[in-house]
C-alpha cells in the first residue's frame, strides 16, 4: 500500500477542496484525502471528469462531492468554497491543484495573450482560492492551504514560458499568505513536483531526449507517481505538519538538486537556432 493509500482519519471531520480534482495529481490529492477521513469536495472544468473520480471512490465507500468550477472565474471559486461549506460544514482544508502551462517558445517567441492566460490560471486562480478560503478557514479555527508549484519554480526550464515564472510566483504567494495569516492559525505551504505520470506528461516520449535530460538529473531515478505527490499533500494538510508553515516541498526524486529538463527539443529549435529566428 502506497503512503497515500494509507488512513488514519486524522482528517475526520475536515472539508477539504480540491481545485483540479478530476485528473491526475487532483484526482489522488482528493482520494488520499478522503480515506483519511475528509469531506472532499472536488472541482474542475469538465463534470465528467468529476464524476469519474466520485464514481471510483465510492466503490471504496467513500463520499466525494463535485461542482464543475473553473478557478479563473471569482464567482465560480466563490461557489466552490461555499459548496464545500455546506457539504462539510467547514473549511479546513484547500488543496489548489488547478493549473497548467502554454505553448513552449523561447521569451522573444512567445505570444502575449498565451502569457497572460498561464499567469490567469496559476497565479490569479491560486490568489483567488485563497481570497475566498482565508474567511471560512478562519471561521473553522484555522487550516491548511496547499499550492500546487513545480520543480520548474526553482530550476531553469528553456522555452517553458509563464509556467516557471506563475509556480514561482504560487511559492511566493504561499510564503507572503503564510506570514499574513499564521495569526489566525491557517498554514500555507506549496509542494513542488517534479516529473509525475499523469495524462499531460504522457505526451513525452519515453525513448527521447527529454525524457533523458530528465532522468539523468534525478538523483532516486525514475519519475513521480501521482500518489506520491498526494502522500505529500496529505500530510501538509494534516496535523503532523501542525509547527509547518511557508514552506515548498519538492516531490522529484531529488531533481531539483540539478537541472531542469531540457523541453528545447519540442520547439524544432536547437540552442544556437533560438535567436536566429524571428
């Protein structure tokens, strides 16, 4: 059994939201939550999705509520944080899963709305997550709020774009909201993965160079599994990390230790090439 496939119930009695909670890291944040006895709420764009996931967990006997909820959208994130609310009764913890990258071009290449729209998604989505959270968690007597970051936060990705520059910006905000609102008892943390097998990385060949770059920088070897990131999750939101606040996680097998993968490959553009095309 996995660490995230492990109970305790040390969440008994919590309400948690999981924003993202229909695929892959969401989907096992919301699961190993739940086996520890949290009310879950899951949210995502796609209800069926959604529904996927609910369907599987209660073959497990467990419970998972679901609102369809996109975390650009202040009144969506609203609604979502007001349904956990009242499906749990509280608030204690939020798991903000939501995110996502863009078209991977050198900065000279890179279009404008394409930028700003990963910025929307991981910076405003995770600000508004916590906007929207901070009151109830407090209502609650404090709580844990976790942010999805990425290795790519700390270590250099070429042609990646906003995507390193939003899950940096997730760590930063993580840090300045935990020194904002550890008076009022609610923690803030981030965990940082690094390469993990879920549906978006499957578009990276397993026999190419990238794949490569990425193994050869990580110290345990291998990649991530999603139940690996969860187990790591499950304990920020937990009482085991009770004195833990303002912190970043890395869950990479000690990759960032090293360099970031080198994604240049999937451009066409080779290191000496990046500038010589407009």
């Amino acid at each position: 059994m996995s660490p995230a496939h492990q109970s305790s119930a040390t969440l008994a009695g919590h309400g948690v939201l999981v924003t993202g909670g229909g695929t892959g890291i969401g989907k096992a944040c919301a699961a190993a939550a739940a086996r520890d006895g949290a009310q879950v709420m899951i949210c995502g764009r796609t209800r069926s999705r959604l529904e996927e996931v609910a369907t599987a967990l209660a073959g497990e006997g467990l419970k998972v509520e679901l609102v369809v909820a996109d975390v650009t959208s202040e009144d969506d994130v609203v609604a979502a944080v007001e349904a956990t609310v009242a499906f749990a009764g509280n608030l204690k913890g939020l798991v903000a899963n939501a995110g996502g990258g863009g078209g991977m071009a050198p900065y000279h290449l890179q279009d404008v709305a394409e930028y700003r729209r990963v910025l929307d998604l991981n910076v405003v989505g995770t600000m508004l997550c916590v906007k929207h959270a901070v009151p109830k968690m407090v209502a609650a007597g404090g709580g844990s709020f976790v942010g999805m970051s990425s290795i790519a936060a700390t270590a250099t990705h070429p042609v990646f774009g906003a995507y390193p520059v939003a899950k940096a910006g997730i760590d930063a905000m993580m840090r300045n909201a935990a020194d904002e609102y550890g008076p009022a008892g609610v923690r803030f943390n981030s965990v940082q993965p690094g390469f993990v097998t879920t549906e978006i990385m499957e578009g990276i060949p397993r026999d190419g160079s990238v794949f490569e770059s990425y193994l050869a920088n990580t110290p345990l070897g291998g990649v991530s599994a999603p139940d690996d990131v969860a187990a790591a999750v499950l304990f920020l939101l937990g009482p085991a990390s009770a004195r833990i606040t303002g912190q970043h996680l890395a869950v990479d097998g000690g990759h960032n230790l090293r360099s970031g993968p080198d994604f240049r490959p999937f451009t066409g553009l080779l290191p000496d090439q990046l500038l010589a095309r407009e």
